[in-house]
C-alpha cells in the first residue's frame, strides 16, 4: 500500500511542476461580488464609498488535492478627481506545498454620462511570489531505493537542480464598468503581460490573460425614500439580482448564472457554475451548484456560501465552504467636495 501511495505522489508531482501537462486557472470564487476589486479595478472607489473585503475559500477539503484562497482587499474614493485607489493582497495554497501570494495596487477613473448612468476605467499592477516546498515531494529515485528494501532518503535525482524554489513577476489587468440606472455591465482581462510563472529553469509557463463579462440587473420591489447606497437604504431593500460571470482563460471558460434575493437584512443567493450548452464531458461545462446566505446591516455585511460539486469529483469531495466579510465606509477623502457632482449608483450585489 505505501508503494502504491509513493508512485501515485510522484505522478502528483509531475502533473504539479510540469507545465507541459496542465495550465492552471485563476481562482474562482463563488461570492465574486464581496471581492469586486478582484474582478475587475474598475470597482475601485465606485459610488464614492470606501470599503474593506475579507474572503477565505476551502475547496474540495476531503481530498489531498485541497485548495484554500484568501484575500484581503480595500478601496477608498476621492471624488474630487473622480477617482478611487485600490489595494490586494492574495494568498491560496495547493497541494499543501505550492503557494501563491499576490500584492497589488489599483487605479479607477469615474465618469458620470448622465444622472443616472456612468462608465469607469481601470488598472492595476501586481507583484506575484509563487514557491514550492520541495521537501514534501517524493521523486523516483526514493521509491527506488524504497522498493529494494532501503530508507525513503533524500533524493538526489537530478532533475531536482531544475527546479526553483521561486519564481517572482509583474502581472498587469485592466477593466471597465458601465452602470445605467439600476443594470451594469463589466469587462476585465488579467494578466495583460503574460508572465512567466514556470518553476522549472529554462522553460515557460505562460500565465495566459484572463478575460470576463459581468452583467445584471436589480429589481426593486419597493421604492426607498432614503438616499442612494445609504445605510438607511440598505437596511430597508427589497429586491431580487439576477447576474451572470463569465470567465476565459486559454482552452479554459466558465459561467455563473444565478439570481441574488434581498430581504434585509437577510441575503439568499443560488446559481449553477458551468456552461449549459457545452459538452458535459469538459470539465468546467458542469461544475457546481452554489447556495448563499448572507447576512448585512448597515455599513457591514457577512457572507456564507456552499459549492455542490456536480463535476467527476463529486459530493465525497466535499466541495467548497467560502465566507466573506465586508464593511463600507460613507467616506470620500477628497479635500472638497465636487462642483455640482452627481452621485453615481452601482447596484450590483454585495456578495
């Protein structure tokens, strides 16, 4: 048994380090509205609020293939140059030796068209630290010697001198987001550079650009006499969102389609993550089901959300656990406020 767990670590490994054999994705996040700056930097310092995400992810815990993502995120406005500023920082693991942390800054431009519609602009640069602890690793040289009745040992295949412990890059992404009275539409693409995120000397690791489509709408199931994005508003909304994600990478594409339902100050949001349409034996053309409850009152919100996993792993995978955390802040930094300004509204989900 234990030999049948070392070779099938060595093909874990090989299927990890190789570039040849699998292009990794983006993470993917079911609650993508309670980090927007990670959709797209256009979301930076919208509807002239400020606020702070937390979002943690857990996926597939009952496997040895597990993957957990967090980030934190902040945003302030400063309406006077109708701008907002951005900060990330990411952090997901894999294979509980392969890490990944991003720290990033981010500019949005906002300009509003008319009383009730507005288009926003933005960009971000980002320093990437990806690494891998070799030492957990098993090569073929150690299930060798323990095959022939020797230890488990160091390994001193050579293949190892090919290997770095880390590789460091520039990643650069842009995005814009126009808003019209209560419906918005975004677009984003990441990684605009392309880098190379190869940990093996000498070869290539393209991070291939990332492209994605935001869309929805808000329907009001009351009017509100309070002022827009107030905490009074929000307090009292009635409404349901439906929205779609859609998400291209390479050969790889993905969808979420599914509806936000607002009760304040409860939150109940379902949707599929797949593509309908596509082939069902790709691997993301069925992905998941995911439900959401949330929970907001006031300026702060808090979020639960569990995948369903309906792709070949299945329910034993145990799918994913994610939670968010948000607060806003009604604040604006700029040192006067803005001549005959008119206050822009983005109504998009705040999970």
């Amino acid at each position: 048994m234990r030999k049948i767990v070392l070779i099938f670590s060595c093909l874990c490994t090989l299927v990890t380090l190789s570039p040849w054999v699998v292009r990794g994705q983006d993470p993917t996040l079911s609650q993508f509205y309670a980090a927007p700056l990670l959709i797209s930097p256009a979301f930076a310092g919208v509807n002239q609020i400020s606020k702070v995400n937390f979002n943690h992810r857990n996926q597939w815990p009952n496997l040895n293939a597990n993957y957990q993502f967090s980030s934190i995120t902040a945003d302030i406005s400063v309406a006077n140059i109708n701008s907002g500023f951005g900060f990330i920082a990411t952090t997901d693991k894999q294979f509980s030796n392969l890490k990944t942390t991003t720290l990033g800054l981010q500019y949005a431009y906002h300009l509003t068209l008319a009383e009730e519609s507005s288009v926003s602009f933005g960009m971000e640069g980002a320093y990437v630290n990806k690494g891998i602890d070799y030492s957990s690793l098993v090569f073929g040289d150690q299930v060798s010697s323990l095959v022939s009745g020797g230890s488990l040992g160091t390994s001193t295949d050579p293949i190892l001198s090919q290997f770095k412990p880390n590789v460091n890059y520039v990643d650069l992404s842009a995005g814009a987001l126009f808003n019209l009275k209560n419906t918005w539409l975004g677009v984003s693409a990441h990684h605009l550079n392309a880098p190379n995120k190869s940990l093996i000397s000498g070869s290539n690791d393209i991070l291939q650009t990332k492209y994605s489509v935001q869309l929805g709408t808000k329907i009001l199931f009351e009017d509100s006499y309070y002022e827009q994005n107030s905490a009074s508003e929000r307090n009292r909304e009635k409404s349901i969102s439906p929205v779609m994600h859609y998400k291209h990478q390479g050969s790889f594409d993905q969808m979420d389609l599914g509806a936000y339902l607002t009760l304040s100050p409860l939150v109940i949001g379902a949707w599929y993550r797949g593509i309908p349409l596509k082939n069902s034996r790709n691997a993301s053309a069925r992905e998941a089901f995911v439900a959401l409850l949330g929970y907001r009152q006031d300026n702060f919100s808090i979020g639960y959300s569990y995948d369903m996993t309906i792709s070949n792993l299945g329910l034993p995978s145990g799918g994913a656990h994610e939670i968010s955390i948000a607060y806003l802040f009604d604040l604006d930094i700029s040192i006067k406020k803005p001549y005959l300004k008119i206050k822009r509204s983005l109504s998009c989900p705040k999970f």
